[in-house]
C-alpha cells in the first residue's frame, strides 16, 4: 500500500472533476460493517441511495449481504438486476411510482420486494392496483419517530392504518420501519441515549404485535443509528453512508472505523490573480446543499479556503500560490457523498494505487427499464 494512500500512479488517465473509488477502501468498510454485527449479515439492509453502482452491489453481496434498502425504483432495479435476496423501497410511492414497482416485482420474481406505507389512502391505492393485477404487494409501515419528515406517529392513527392493511386483499403486512437520521450528534453516548428513548414506545408496540405477527421486522435507522441499533438484535439495521464515507459522518461519528473510499479528483484550470487558484470543481461536482466550508476537504493541500463556487468553477484561496501549477490536481474528501455520487456517471477503480476500471453509476439515472 502506497504511504500516501490517495495518490493515483498514472493519474493521466483520470479525468477531472470526477470521482476515484478505492476499491481496498471498500472492501475494508464491508468487513467493518459485518464485523460490527458479530458475522450476521441477516442483520443488515445497506442503503443503495449512497453507492447507486451494481458492482458495489456485487461486492456486497460476495460479502453476505443480500438485503437491501433502497429511495428509487431504479435503485431498486440494480440491487435486483445482481441477485438481491429483497430490496425495501423506504419512499411511500405515489403516482406512476405505483405501476413501476408493480411491474418491477413482476419481473424479478426471485427478488422479494417491498415498500412503507404511512397513510390509509396510500394503503388503498397500493392495495387497488394491486389487486387489479392480482399481485400482494410485502408493506412495512414507516413510524414518524420524530423527524418529521415522513411516517405516521405512534397513536390511534397507527392502529387505524393498521385496521385498513388488514381489509386489503392486495397487501402484506411485514413490520415497522423507523428512521432516526436527525439524530447525529457526535458524542456517542449523547446520540445513543436520544435513540433508544425515541424507541421506548415504538419497542414496546412492536413486542405486542409480535404476538400477533411472529415473523414481522422492524428495520432501523441509517448510518448515524448504526451502532446504537446494532445492539438491540431484534432490529435490522440500515446504514449506507458506511459503505465509502465521507467527511461529514467521519467528523460527526468518531466511533465508527470506517475509511474514505471515494474522493473527488479536481484539477487546477487557472490561477487568476495572486493567493487564488480556481479548480474545475464547481456545485455540479460536489454536494452543495451545505454552506461553502462544508462540502470538500483537501488532502494534499494545506490553508487553504473555498471561497465561491459556480456550476463549473471552484475558487479557492491558497497559501502556496507560487509552487502550484495549472494542471496540478487536488484529492478531496467530500462532505456528503450520496448527493455527490449522484451527481457523476461513473467511477475510476483504483487498486494498489492505479486506476484499474471504471463503474458507471447506474441508478443516478431515475428511470432505467422500469
């Protein structure tokens, strides 16, 4: 292993603005996560939305794991495409939505698939199209456990919603799914103590449905809740970010061992006045839903400052103005992955320092077949 681990041999052959996968790096990140649930890959359900690539998948499911979570029906399409054992689509669909994942679950049928449902209309207009095309569609119901973005509370409404999955012929009733990503807080046992009060009441309903329901799951958080879910072995856990990193969680989440396995590539275009530098890193490159000193880390510079991007550009103000060159490239840790992936087509392989293929980033695209 090279000392300087990032550095690309024949770096020529990789374009910029673009993004350099470390395949050792991945590989390592899969380990970690198997080892953290003592060998029982049954335990997990990784998040495609991070990696949407079917040969990380493949990875994957070398390793053991073969559920999947996942935002998009072509995210779903992939994981099934490579021999996923079942694939959760964790978004409550709507629209044509509905008629895709229909087809999707009719044409991979060695893919178990399922879907969350927060709402009894949601659960009658899955339960009617399902029933017009004779099918019974696997539903998770997914719990508002406090960050409001998506689930039904718990209360009367949980128990009306479960009421009217049971008049549906179409549907099956599988277990809850709870996400808890507004819980980051980087100490851990802050983090940890918030999660497991959040979950009081909703372990408690599950218990008493288990009763009822012997083979239900309850499928649990992402990448920051990770290793709080993992104790609880009731609990399927779900992260993704793991899976390559990034700056953001590697920051927040101190107690979790994973590597940086994706770096952007960027390249010096121009040095356009004294102390500036500006990268063809722009905001079509990088995550940029954070402020300007949070979307990219550099690790072969030093004092510097992004000061502006544009769509194509990246201005940034340097230390070492006279010793750069136009054509230098830089390697950069971004702040967020996932919205980064999704923003490049595909991926340069690098092993033992050497770019040894490229993988396209096939669910960035919203729909493939179906």
């Amino acid at each position: 292993m090279k000392d300087i681990w990032f550095e690309i041999d024949n770096i020529d052959e990789v374009d910029s603005p673009s993004i350099a996968l470390y395949k050792e790096r991945l590989r390592f990140n899969l380990d970690e996560m198997i080892a953290l649930v003592s060998g029982n890959a049954d335990r997990l359900m990784p998040h495609v939305k991070t990696n949407k690539m079917p040969e990380v998948l493949k990875l994957l499911i070398r390793a053991g794991i073969t559920d999947f979570k996942a935002s998009t029906i072509s995210e779903a399409e992939i994981a099934a495409a490579v021999g996923a054992n079942s694939v959760l689509i964790a978004h409550q669909l709507v629209g044509l939505k509905v008629d895709r994942f229909l087809e999707l679950s009719t044409h991979f049928q060695s893919t178990c698939f399922s879907t969350i449902i927060d709402s009894v209309d949601a659960a009658f207009l899955l339960n009617k199209k399902a029933e017009k095309k004779e099918q019974k569609v696997n539903v998770y119901i997914d719990i508002n456990n406090g960050m409001n973005r998506s689930g039904i509370k718990m209360g009367p409404g949980l128990d009306a919603l479960l009421a009217a999955i049971k008049e549906c012929n179409g549907l099956e009733f599988k277990g809850l799914h709870v996400y808890d990503g507004h819980l980051r807080d980087p100490e851990f046992s802050v983090r940890n103590k918030k999660i497991e009060s959040g979950f009081e009441d909703v372990t408690t309903y599950f218990d008493a449905l288990k009763k009822i329901y012997p083979n239900i799951k309850m499928i649990c958080g992402g990448t920051p809740s990770f290793t709080s879910h993992l104790l609880n072995e009731s609990r399927i856990t779900s992260p993704g970010t793991c899976v390559l990193w990034d700056w953001g969680y590697g920051e927040k989440l101190t107690e979790q061992n994973f590597k940086y396995a994706a770096l952007l590539v960027t390249r010096i275009i121009s040095k356009p006045t004294e102390d500036i530098v500006t990268l063809d890193l722009g905001h079509k490159s990088v995550a940029s839903e954070n402020p300007i000193d949070k979307r990219v880390k550099f690790l072969n510079i030093d004092n510097y400052e992004l000061l502006s991007q544009s769509e194509e550009h990246g201005v940034l103000r340097v230390s070492n103005w006279d010793k750069l060159k136009v054509g230098d490239v830089l390697y950069g840790i971004p702040y967020h992955i996932c919205p980064t992936i999704n923003l490049h087509d595909e991926v340069s392989v690098i092993e033992n320092g050497l770019k040894t293929d490229s993988w396209e980033i096939t669910a960035r695209k919203r729909k493939l077949r179906f």
